[in-house]
C-alpha cells in the first residue's frame, strides 16, 4: 500500500511576509521569509514564557509591596503608641504645677528674692522627679520669674518667650504645645504649657520641655529609616542624622515667615528632601524615588502615621530593591517552570509522534517479511551471492574504519604539534628582552673579569641570577594564562615593577637611541597584583611603544621629542567622571585606583586595527616578529587583577595604553 499523496498546493511551511519597515524595500510586495513548525513553536514558547514572566513579575512585586506595607504599618503603629504615650504622660504636670501656691506667690511678689529662690529650687526638684528637661514660669508679659535651670549658665530666668505660640495659647486660657529648637539653650525639645489664674485672671504661664532624643537613638537602633514630620512636613527627628531638619517639600513662603517668626528651628535651612516628586501626606502608602547627596538613587516605600496633638506624622522610609529583587526571583522561577513545563508537552508530544512512526514501519516491515517469505525459495541463490558480496563490504568498512581512525590519530598529533608550535612562539615573544639582558649582563662579566673587577662582574652574576629567575617564573606564568588560573595578589610598588620592566627592555631602548620619561607620584603608588604578571604587562607595553617610535624618523621637525616615550602614574578615584580625561574603562570595585599610561610619539593606531587589538593573534607586525599575543596576555592579566587595560590614539599625535589597577 502506498502512502496518500500530498496536495501540491498545500505549503508544508508556513509563510510570512516581512513588514515595510523590516523588508529593507519600502512596501514593495514580495518579501518572504520561511519559519519552520518547530521553530515557531518555539518562539511562541518562548513569548509565552515571557508574558507568564512579566505578568507574574507585575503581580508577585505589586504583592511584595503591599505585604511590606502591612508589616511597617505595624512597625509604625507600635512606634506611634510608644511616642503617643510619651507625649501624654507630661500632659497634665504644667496644669498641677499652676495650682501650686508657691508660684502664685512669686507671682504677686516677683522682685522678692526669696521667693524666688523658692520657686526655682521647687521647679529644680520637679524637674529631676518627673524626668522633664525643664520647668519654668514666666509673668504674663513673657519674662521668666523661675526656673528649673536657674543655677545653669544657661538659665532661662531673664528671658522673653513671648514669640512661642504655647506662651501665647497659654495667655489666650488654652492649654499650648510646641515643638522647637530652643532659643536659649539651643537643645531641642516638646514644650508644653499651661497658664496661671488668679481669681479668673490668668496671671502667668507654666512651661515643661520634654526632650524626645531618646526616640531618635532607638530608631536608629532598630535600623529603621523612621522620621517624625510636623504639620508643614518638615522632619524633626530622624533616625539618620542627615535628614533632621529637612522638608519633604519647598515650603511656601507664608509658612517659612512663620517658623521665622517662632524660631521654632533656629537657624536650619530646611532643605526639602531630594526625591522624584514633591513628598505630602496625601497617600499613606507611597513608592517614591530617592537620591542620596552622592547621586545614587533609591526606589523607597514611603508610609505615614498620624500621631500626637499637633498634625505631627511619623513617617517610614522602606528600601524596595529587596521587594522588587523578591518578586524578579519568583518571576523568573515562574517563567522557568512554563518553560520546564512547555518542554514536557513537546517532548511528550515528540514521543508520541515517534512512537506512531515505530507503529507504522513496524507494520511495513511485517508486510515486507510476508512478501519475502513467499520468495525465499526462488532467492536463495541470490541471497548466497548477495552474502558474499555483503562480506565483502564488511571487509571493505573496516579497512575504511582503520584508514579513518589512522587518519584522525594523524589530526590529532598535528594539532598538538600546532599548539605546542603556538606556546613555543608565545615564549619566545616573552623572553627576547630578558634573554636579550642576559647576553648584555654576562658579555660585561666577562669584561669585568678581564679588567681585574670581579666586584662589577658579581653584580652583573646577579643580575643575570635574578633574570633567569624572572624568566622561569614568565614560563609559569605563560602556563598558568593558558590554564586561566588566579594568582595570590599582594601589594607591589609601581616603581618597583616599572624599574624591573625598564631594565628589561634598556638594550632595546639603546638600539633606537630612545628616551623614556617617567612622571610617578611620591611615594610610588602600590597596585594589588603580582609582582612578575605585572612586570610582564609593563615590559609588553613598553615594548610596543618602542616598536612604535622605531618608525619614526629622529629628525621630524613634527615631533620635536623624537623617539619617546612618556610613562606617567597617578591615582583616580573609583568611579570617575566618565568624560574625565577621555571617559576610559575604569575599575569595577569600590577601591581608588592607580592609572598607569604609556604614551608613544608614534603613528598611531588605524581606526579599524583598535576593535581588534586585543585579540589573541591579531597583530600588525611583518611575519616573523611576533604573534599577537603580547596585547592579548596583557589585558588578561590585567583583567585578573581586577583591572582594565585599553588603548586610544592622542590627539597631538601617536598612541597611548591605560592600565588602572586597584590601589593597595
């Protein structure tokens, strides 16, 4: 039986075509791509994961927020009971300390220094039983007769409060509150007063202050960012220091000219907090932006309370990264179980499509065996001959298999000859100078012997010792670039290295008849790195900018330094402006740096060799000096210092290479 054939007009494919903006014609017709069923499927799965990934991100951050919400609502109406409580346990002292009738006597008799006397040291001894900061009495025009802090230099006998508006509700029978910076004593505190009557005249006002430090201190004990606003929303205390005495809002003029009038901050400016919008009590739940005085920005939940007599709001700042990075979490799980779970149905799917194709050629095979059946007799002759040749094949796939497992035994040993070609050349690129030393430090060795100085040559022996040392430890440490392996990173001066690096290359340096300058700061910088990886960087980039000026001509009247090179070394901060000094890669950590740059009187770079010039292999050198590798070592070294290394060309002409590493 032969399968049903397939319509001709019926495209296995589907197909789309391209929109205008995408055809790269305009809207001329005719532009066609072709996707396949599983490929498209697979887009849609992966938009379907999306959307679950987005949509769940929406719901799960929105949850997260209101179940921050409802947690510092508690915290808030806990924080608000105890300074609710605070505030009324001192309520009704001004009213039983005018009912005393050793005020009203002083009252009466407010010249007579014995009464006086009296007053204060009774108002002294309230003061300390009540746990009140003061207590003091004034006559009806504001001046203050008595006083708890009488025997302080900072007494407030003597002194006019008349501009307090609790003096003033005191005056007009009412009982006041005020909170305020005071004006003698500079210490802020909540002031509460109550007046004085004699035979229904009111005659003086009592005053208490209250401090309420002891809030601030265990607000920010709690680790909170909890704040107390007043009525026009200036916060006057804070559990962060820096936002005491700020506003959440500009202040309209009319109440500026108020808390002038009253003195009720002294001198502080009340700067309005920096944030995305101007702050209110309109919402008591608010996500709002936030900017710190270095910059950063800060997504905050921003929730209020009422509390207290005065219109005051306790207002709590929550940070919203940890909600957010909570809901991108399950999100991001969510998204990741649609997709385990849309993998499952295709995978179920594929399963049960193969299955069925099993079915079918198990079918097809039964038939073709029932029709073989019926020919066997009339095929054995041809079943023998159709053996041999068969064995015959068999003979010939395996001499085929020897000959391919022989010729893949062959690749293989090229490749190896290849890459230990490539390290042999990568080791040879790193010990031409210091070889080139070692041939310069024993030729005067032997001079020195010769001369009579074996002190001269002892030195020289030295250096050569120390040199084959350095060049044992560059092979490791080719080894270890190849493993990509981390080094144990320690303090080392620049000076240092840059000497070392200098020495290496001074016979190169003689050969171009060249000058390198060097501007370091003093006492030399230090760099978190090791000593000979560093070494090998500096060494590298020095090399190249020699290789640089050797193209140039000494006498060009347009260098007037001719070949030379200028290596200069300063410290930068962490996170520098990134237009300063041409916006270069800067570090990643929140140590300072040390910037390193080397600059040539050379060419330059073409535009087109920088995107490529740190690629291993890449070079533009003549066939025979060099591999490419040099750059390629180098910015993986530096990179494994935590540091940056990247190349410009110079306006006045001329390359330059910056290394920053992090400061020790």
């Amino acid at each position: 039986m032969r399968p049903p054939s397939i319509p001709l007009a019926r495209p296995l494919i589907p197909r789309f075509q391209l929109p205008p903006f995408l055809s790269g014609r305009g809207s001329a017709p005719g532009r066609y791509f072709f996707v396949s069923n599983s490929t498209l499927a697979g887009l849609l799965a992966a938009l379907a994961c999306l959307a679950v990934g987005l949509g769940s991100y929406r719901l799960l951050s929105g949850w997260q927020v209101a179940q921050l919400a409802h947690t510092n609502a508690q915290r808030l109406g806990a924080y608000g009971v105890s300074l609710e409580n605070a505030l009324a346990r001192h309520e009704t002292l001004p009213f039983v300390l005018a009912q005393d009738h050793r005020l009203h006597d002083l009252l009466d008799h407010p010249n007579d220094p014995g009464r006086v006397d009296t007053v204060n040291r009774y108002l002294e001894l309230v003061q300390g039983r009540a746990g009140v900061t003061a207590a003091y009495l004034t006559d009806a025009a504001g001046l203050t007769l008595a006083a708890s802090n009488w025997a302080t230099s900072q007494s407030f006998i003597g002194q006019h409060y008349t501009f307090r508006p609790y003096f003033t509700e005191a005056m007009e029978g009412r009982p006041g509150r005020f909170y305020g910076v005071g004006a003698t004593t500079g210490d802020p505190g909540y002031f509460i007063s109550a007046p004085v009557q004699q035979n229904g005249t009111i005659r003086g006002v009592v005053v208490v202050k209250v401090s309420l430090a002891a809030f601030e201190t265990a607000w920010r004990e709690s680790g909170d960012a909890l704040n107390l606003a007043d009525a026009h929303g200036v916060l006057f205390l804070a559990s962060l220091p820096d936002w005491r005495y700020r506003s959440l809002a500009p202040l309209p003029p009319a109440v500026e000219a108020e808390l002038h009038e009253t003195r009720q901050y002294g001198p502080y400016p009340l700067l309005p907090v920096k944030a995305s919008a101007a702050l209110s009590f309109a919402d008591p739940v608010r996500p709002i932006t936030l900017w710190d005085n270095g910059g950063g920005r800060h997504e905050a939940l921003m929730q209020t309370l009422p509390v207290g007599p005065l219109g005051w709001r306790l207002v709590l700042f929550s940070d919203l990264a940890s909600a957010y990075g909570l809901a991108a979490a399950q999100a991001t799980a969510l998204g990741f179980a649609t997709a385990f779970l849309l993998a499952l149905g295709f995978f179920a799917r594929q399963r049960h499509s193969r299955l069925q194709e099993r079915r079918a050629a198990r079918a097809e095979l039964a038939r073709v065996n029932a029709e073989l059946e019926a020919k066997v007799a009339e095929r054995t002759a041809l079943l023998t001959a159709t053996n041999a040749r068969l064995e015959e094949q068999l003979e010939a796939q395996a001499d085929a298999e020897r000959i391919l497992r022989a010729t893949q035994d062959r690749a293989l040993q090229a490749g190896r000859l290849a890459a230990l070609g490539q390290m042999a050349a990568g080791i040879t690129h790193e010990l031409n100078q210091p070889l080139a030393a070692l041939n310069t430090l024993s030729d005067n060795a032997v001079a020195f012997l010769q001369r009579g100085k074996p002190e001269g040559a002892v030195d020289n022996l030295r250096l050569i010792s120390q040199l084959a040392g350095r060049m044992g430890r560059i092979v490791g440490e080719l080894k270890a670039f190849a493993r990509r392996g981390q080094s144990e990173l320690a303090p080392v001066s620049v000076r240092e290295a840059l000497d070392h690096a200098l020495f290496i290359v001074e016979l190169r340096r003689r050969e171009l008849d060249a000058t390198i300058a060097l501007a370091l700061p003093e006492p030399s910088p230090q760099v978190l790195a090791d000593p000979v990886r560093l070494e090998q960087v500096l060494v590298n980039l020095l090399r190249n900018g020699l290789d640089a000026v050797a193209e140039v001509d000494a006498g060009d009247p347009q260098r007037p330094g001719g070949r030379r090179l200028l290596v200069s070394v300063s410290r930068v901060p962490a996170y520098h402006d990134p237009e300063d000094e041409g916006g270069e890669p800067r570090g990643s950590t929140g140590v300072s740096l040390v910037r390193i740059v080397i600059a040539d009187q050379g060419p330059g770079i073409p535009p087109e060799v920088l995107p490529q010039l740190f690629e291993p292999f890449f070079t533009t050198k003549p066939v025979g000096d060099g591999l490419g590798l040099g750059l390629s070592i180098s910015l993986t070294i530096a990179e494994s210092f935590g540091g940056t290394l990247a190349a410009r060309n110079r306006p006045e002409g001329g390359a330059e290479f910056i290394l920053e590493l992090p400061a020790a």
